[in-house]
C-alpha cells in the first residue's frame, strides 16, 4: 500500500501532497499533512539523483494521511474523488463508505474489481439508483447479500433479491422485506390470520 502512494505520485504527478493544503482538516489530519510536506522536502534535498528513495519514510507516512483523509467524513468530495484514482484497495473501500463521496465517484468505484469495494458501494446513501440497479446483478453472491440485508435500498430492489437464484441471498432479502413492513399491514395480516383461525374452529366445532 505505502509503495502505491509514492508510485502514483512519481509516474503521473498529477497528486502533489501540496494539493491538499488547500481544504480544511482536523488537527490531528493537519498536523500529519504539514509534517509529509516538510519530510519530502528534506528528501528530496538529500536525494543524489533529485527524486526520493521509494522506500522513503515518507512513503509510510503519506499512506497514513491519505488513509485518515479517506475515512474523515469532513473530506471534501474533490478529494475524494483524487484519492480514488490511486491503485490501492484498501483507500477504495474506505472512499466507497465515505458519507461525503460523491455520486460520480461511486459510479467509477462500482466498477472496482473486489467485491468488499463494490458492497461499500451499494451501502452508501449517495450511490445512483441506476448504479444499484446493476449491482443488484452483481456476480458475486457477498455483494447481492450484502445488499439483501440493507433496510435504506428500495423496495423493488429487495424484491428483485428475494427472488435471487442463490438461496442464501433471496432468504435474507426475504427478511429484510418482513422487517420493512408497515406495522399497519403487519396489523392486516395478523388480523385475515385470525379470522381464517377463528373459521377453522367454527368448521371444527360442526
């Protein structure tokens, strides 16, 4: 994880940690930030060729900024959405669960190639309905299921699981749907089973 960090930032230099010093973070963010910039400038200084070593310091500690802003639900969205575009699995996850992760940046990470990404996806509130919809197909099964047990997604969709060809994901879909239920129709059918109750011993009594 750490070498992927200072690897994109070497082949593409597109994601200077400088960037980052243009939006607000918590104090403990802030203060991690300020102390990277300032280990890369000293490396870069005592570099022979220019460029630092890859198996710098900073490297590790750059992968630990880019972690807490990943999980920090203050992150702005923009950034988020750079971060996404680093090759590292485990900040995809974390940007995928972010409450402030924008629709479009969803979209892309639906597409991650690990299923743990593309259910963080679909449990996030700002996911496209579309971008559910295809998920709901998804061909691996921990994904549908952990779709099944998510009471914020529609109805249609759970009704699209409970009919799922694998049994362990329509089951839960199907308990999802029963936890969902309006108390007042919870109310109806109790009531038609007490009548059809209230029948049979009438019928048995002659």
């Amino acid at each position: 994880m750490y070498s992927e960090v200072l690897r994109f930032e070497n082949s593409y230099d597109t994601f200077p940690y400088n960037y980052l010093l243009e939006w607000e973070w918590p104090e403990h963010i802030e203060l991690l930030l300020r102390r990277l910039i300032w280990s890369r400038l000293v490396e870069l200084t005592e570099a022979t060729d220019g460029e630092p070593d890859a198996s710098a310091p900073s490297d590790h500690l750059a992968a630990k900024v880019c972690w807490l802003i990943a999980c920090c639900p203050q992150t702005h969205p923009a950034v988020l959405d750079v971060l996404a575009s680093i090759n590292c699995s485990a900040f995809a996850e974390r940007i995928a669960e972010n409450p402030k992760t924008a629709p479009s940046t969803l979209s892309r990470l639906a597409g991650h190639p690990l299923p743990e990404v593309r259910c963080a996806v679909a449990e996030n509130k700002n996911t496209p309905a579309e971008v559910i919809n295809i998920l709901v197909k998804d061909e691996h099964p921990d994904v549908r299921y952990s779709m099944a047990e998510n009471h914020n997604l529609a109805e249609d969709v759970l009704q699209t699981l409970s009919e799922d060809e694998n049994c362990y994901v329509s089951s839960r879909a199907r308990r999802t749907l029963n936890r969902l239920a309006p108390p007042a129709l919870v109310r109806m059918q109790l009531q038609r089973t007490q009548r059809a109750t209230d029948t049979l011993r009438k019928v048995g009594r002659g």
